[in-house]
C-alpha cells in the first residue's frame, strides 16, 4: 500500500486497514517516509512477493 500524505494520523489509519486485514497474523510492513517527489506527477513503482504456507 502507498500512502502519501502529510498528516501522521492517515498513515495510522492505513497501517490499522492494513493489520486488520490480517486478522491474528503479523503483518509484514516497511514505512518509509517521502517528502517529496522529483517531478511533478511523478509515480512510484512498489514491487512485493507473499508466499502462503499451507
């Protein structure tokens, strides 16, 4: 997920989208903070890879 926003408590909300979704397991999770970006209407590509044990 990629939040962008200038307000702490939009990236609470997000996060606790985030673990709820997860219901009792951890959720794995990098924060990282962005000022700003280069250019305007810049995107920015995330890449991830989730394994299910069964």
């Amino acid at each position: 997920m990629l939040v962008a926003s200038q307000r702490q408590a939009d990236l609470v909300t997000a996060w606790r989208v985030v673990r709820d979704g997860f219901g009792d397991h951890d959720v794995p999770s990098t924060l990282m903070e962005v000022t700003m970006l280069g250019y305007d209407d810049q995107l920015v590509e995330i890449e991830s890879v989730a394994a299910v044990l069964d």
